[in-house]
C-alpha cells in the first residue's frame, strides 16, 4: 500500500466514528458543504473529506466537488453535498380513527411514494397492523427499493419496554395490546428487511417537526395536536424525545381546561381531550358531524370556509381560550422555548392567532416575561414522518453496522 493509500486510510478511521453525526447532519440540512461540516464535526477539512466519500460509498449522500460559485462571490466553494434521492427507504405507517397511511420515506424526511387506506379499525390489531404492512409493501415491491427499517405511528401512549398501547382509546384496540411486537412479526412475515419500531403518533409529530419542520433549532420544544379525535402532546429537549420513566410522559390531554365540561374517557371532566378536539369544534358550533370526511377534515373545513359564521366563529373562540388555559399551564410547568400546534390547533391558530396567544401569555408566568413563540406545525402527514425517524435511527447513529 503505497504511502497516500494509507494517509487516507488513517484518515478514514479516524472519522469512522464522525459517520453518524455526518449523516445526521446533512439528513436534518445543517450541513449543505463540506465546509459547515468540517466546523459542524470539529475534525480537519480532509477527515470531513473522507467521511463524505464513505457516506456516499454508502448511497446514502451525493458529493458534489464541483458546485457552481454564487454571483459575484470569489475563490472556489466548498463541496456541497446532498442526500441521496436514489438511496434507501424505510417503510412508515400511520394508524388512526378512520383508517391508516403506508409510505416509503427516505433520508431528509422526503416521501418517496405513499398510500392512504380507508379501513374502519376492528378491535383485532393484527388484523389492521397487517393490512397496513401489506400496503408498505406493495410500495416497496413497486419501487424496487432498498428497505432499511419499519416504524409506526399510533394513537395511543405507548409503553416501555414492551411496546404495548396503554390507551388506544379511539381505535377499540383493548388497553395493553402488544403492537410493536404484532407489527415487528408482520414486517418480518411480508419480507421486509430492518428492524421495527413503534411510537405515539404526536411524539413521533414532535421529532419531525424537530428535525424537519417548525421546531428546527428549538432547544426545549412543545408540541400539542389534535389528531381525528383527542388532544396529545411531546416535548424534545436538545434533540431527544422526553418520553418518562416507562413512555408515559406528556398525556396532556388530560388536563383539565372546564372542570364543568364535557366528560372525558379517562374518567375526568373537561379534559383538553374533549374541549379542544375536531368532534368539540362540531359541536360547539352546532354541527352534526357528517358521512364524508373525517372529523378532522370537517372541524378544519369549518374554520377555513365558514369561519364567518357567528356560531363557528363562537365555538372556534372557545376553543382558543381553552387550548390556551392548558398551553399556559405546560409553560409554566416545563418552560418550553417554542411551541408548535398540529392536527386542527394549526388551524384554529392561523384562525386566532392573537386570542390564542394572549391568553397563553396572560395565563403563565414566562408567557408574561416575553411570550414563547407558538407555530404551525409545517409537516403534512408529521406523525408519519417521525415515524420514519424511529425506523431511520439506527441508520443514523452507526451507518457501517446498520447497512452491512
């Protein structure tokens, strides 16, 4: 081996470690050069170098050595580097009220192709775990795609370290169903290659829009949604899902916002669950909900196009103060830096911005001291997108051994 072979060998396993977070780096857009990620990983140009050469070996990113240099700026640039868009997928799954999503997503968040399936959920969770899979891969058999993993979101919490559905409340899956462990046995039965994982559908929301959305850069972020029915929040802390000691954590649709209210599944009254979610909106406003469509889809339509109905405008404002009490009270207990609202809270934000916050703002103390900013969700389909995330990490945290 001559003595430039083994100066770039050297190199190379010097940076073997720096794999992951190169990856990690350019799958969340934080390093479009080689030069931000020399910086980004605190190692020489030519290390970045070599790491770069190994990710793209891989097929996992594309190295471009010869970008064309912006108007009017001098000196050559720096390599820029993309992912792959001809490279690995993982298989991503959604589950809820009114039936599932299936679709193939590669490195960056980008769906590479997806199905939606309107199945009524039974009580048996193989059974609609399996048609979900069966639809993933059907996807994949079409594509002709490398599978690297499985992951799926459902609406439920989801308990560790057996993976079972504490409280599938609105799918009439029993308390307890072991899903990862029927999902992982459906992919392996379908012939898909990759570990599976599972998680709960607003967790997995946050860790997307964390990494890909409206919580890109946030060190303490909140993340509260509707989905077709309930209210669910998560919080990522420098980078990590804060999920308890056993998976638990952040139920807070179970804070009562109207100790008068509505009653609530869990056994409350007046829980964020009942009082801020689609089937809430309907009736508040007067509305029956109706045969096409989901709940989601019809609360979302009625703030879009009859927002100036008084009755919807009523109900659309009650549902701001209430969505605010309980965001109030999160800020005073965990201190988010950003807040981002999914499912119909994105829409009743975009319908009262300024009520919604004022009230979190009057309501809490670190409201008062300057406000948390409170966004949009900018995902379509997040859950399903962090769920991506689950079935990619591995992947992320050691290349090498994941794709051997």
């Amino acid at each position: 081996m001559n003595g430039k072979a083994t100066g770039v060998r050297a190199r190379l396993e010097r940076g073997r470690g720096a794999l992951g977070p190169a990856l990690e780096l350019v799958h969340t857009g934080r390093a479009p050069t080689r030069a931000v990620l020399t910086a980004e990983l605190g190692v020489t140009r030519a290390t970045a170098g070599a790491v770069a050469a190994e990710l793209e070996a891989l097929g996992l990113i594309r190295v471009d050595s010869r970008p064309a240099a912006p108007g009017g700026s001098q000196g050559r640039p720096s390599h820029r580097l993309s992912l792959d868009e001809s490279g690995p997928v993982v298989l991503a799954a959604q589950v809820h009220v009114d039936g599932f999503r299936a679709a193939l997503v590669g490195l960056g968040g980008r769906t590479v192709a997806t199905v939606p399936g309107s199945l009524t959920p039974s009580a048996d969770p193989a059974q609609v775990l399996g048609a979900v899979v069966d639809a993933g891969a059907e996807l994949l058999a079409a594509s002709g795609r490398r599978c690297v993993g499985a992951g799926l979101a459902v609406p439920s919490a989801v308990a560790e370290p057996d993976g079972t559905a504490l409280n599938p409340l609105h799918i009439a899956w029993p308390a307890g169903s072991p899903v990862r462990a029927v999902f992982a046995e459906r992919v392996r039965a379908a012939g898909i290659t990759g570990p599976a994982f599972t998680g709960n559908d607003v967790n997995l929301a946050a860790l997307a829009e964390y990494r890909h959305g409206a919580g890109r850069g946030a060190r303490h972020l909140l993340c509260v949604a509707t989905g077709h029915r309930g209210v669910g929040g998560a919080l990522v802390v420098d980078g990590r899902l804060h999920t308890g000691s056993a998976g638990l954590a952040l139920e807070v649709g179970h804070l009562t916002v109207r100790p008068e209210g509505r009653p609530c599944h869990c056994g409350g009254r007046g829980c964020l669950d009942v009082e801020t979610d689609p089937l809430a909106l309907l009736a508040g406003a007067g509305r029956r909900p109706g045969p096409e469509g989901s709940l989601l889809h019809q609360s979302r339509e009625l703030l879009r196009s009859e927002y100036d109905d008084p009755e919807v405008r009523a109900a659309g404002e009650r549902l701001a103060d209430r969505l605010g009490l309980g965001l109030a009270g999160l800020v005073n207990i965990l201190n988010p830096d950003r807040i981002v609202l999914g499912g119909l809270h994105r829409e009743l934000l975009a319908a009262e911005p300024d009520r919604l916050r004022a009230v979190v703002a009057d309501r809490s103390l670190w409201g008062r001291s300057g406000g948390v900013p409170i966004l949009p969700a900018s995902l379509d389909h997040n859950s399903l997108v962090g769920a991506a995330e689950l079935a990619w990490q591995p992947v992320l945290d050691d290349p090498l051994a994941a794709l051997d």
